[in-house]
C-alpha cells in the first residue's frame, strides 16, 4: 500500500514554482497594503463625525432650554464616552495650545450671558484660564484655535486628529498630517483639512 502512495509519478511542487507563486502574492500585497491604509485612514474619520454630531446635539438641547449656543461642555452636559486614550480626534472649542477656551462664551457681560447668568449661574461658576471644559484635548496632534468659537449666538466646535500616523513619522514637522473637520449651529460638516495620506 505505502508503496503506490510514494510512487515516482507523485511530485511536489518545484522551487520555482513556488518562487512565483511568491513573487504574485508580493505584488498583490504591494498594491493592496496602500489602499487598505487609506481605507483604515477614512474609516477613522467617523470619529470626529459622530462626536461631533453629539456636540450639536448637546448645543441644540441647551439652546432649547437656555436660548444660547456656549462652550462650557461639561456644564452643558456634553460626554465623550470611551476613554481618551483610544481616540483619534481632539473635540470641542480649543484655544491656541488645545487647551480649553480660558473663558466661558457666551461671556457673562453681554446681553446673552446675563440671561443665561440668571437662569444658570452654574455655567459660569469657577471656570479659569487652564480650564479644558471647553474641549476634549486627548493628544498631543493638535493645533487648536482657528475656527472654534461661541458666542451665544452661533457656535463653530472644532474636531482634529492623526489619521496618518505613517506620515507623522515620516514629517514630524509637519502640521499638514491632521485631518481637521468643522461643524457650526447649521449642522454643517465640513472637512477643512484632510489628513488622509
């Protein structure tokens, strides 16, 4: 029995043949590695998308319930859920550094915060120039600043990330690598800075 399952005409598969087959997975790879990245790289960008469709959402409740837009997140009672290690995306309204806003918008002087003062003192109560209550700042790829405002009257929140990390550490100079993204009182979502490479 064993002798016909070792017979002569039974072979295995030559070293160049497998050689080949080598060389086609290699080549499939190569061109398959890049835009599976990319896909990776888009996908991550959902992130910024539903948090700051949350954003809106917890403005929108607060301008129901108080008539203004504001960038005390905490008090509004706005919560990333997760934990900040394993976000990809600052959110919120940032100053320069990515720290939180140093003051509370709308601010207390004008005529929207002495409204929103009266019927919520809380909102303003101990907030300070190291404050992040305006923002989730979770890493350090971040510029902050731009676009992020509240004013009571409208609000811009702001969301930017690393979806690139290759190319961070290719150009760690550089600031092109975040993907920015915008959403104002309209509900408009815009992508200001893509970061997908």
């Amino acid at each position: 029995m064993l002798s016909k399952f070792f017979s002569k005409k039974s072979r295995g598969f030559t070293l160049v043949e497998l050689l080949i087959v080598v060389a086609i997975i290699g080549v499939l790879s190569t061109l398959g590695v890049p835009t599976f990245r990319r896909m990776i790289q888009k996908s991550k960008k959902s992130e910024a998308k539903v948090n700051l469709g949350a954003l809106y959402t917890a403005e929108a409740a607060f301008k129901a319930e108080y008539s203004v837009f504001g960038n005390n997140l905490s008090r509004m009672g706005f919560e990333i859920d997760g934990s900040p290690a394993n976000m990809t995306y600052n959110i919120g309204f940032f100053g320069g550094d990515c720290q939180g806003q140093g003051t509370a918008h709308p601010a207390i002087g004008n005529a929207q915060g002495v409204q929103l003062n009266q019927a919520f003192p809380a909102y303003y109560t101990g907030f300070a120039a190291t404050d992040t209550r305006a923002g989730y700042a979770i890493n350090s790829g971040c510029v902050g600043g731009g676009n992020s405002t509240a004013d009571g009257l409208n609000f811009t929140a702001r969301a930017e990330g690393v979806v690139s990390p290759s190319y961070v550490r290719s150009n760690p100079t550089a600031t092109t690598q975040l993907d920015i993204w915008t959403m104002d009182q309209g509900r408009t979502l815009v992508n200001t800075q893509d970061g997908v490479f």
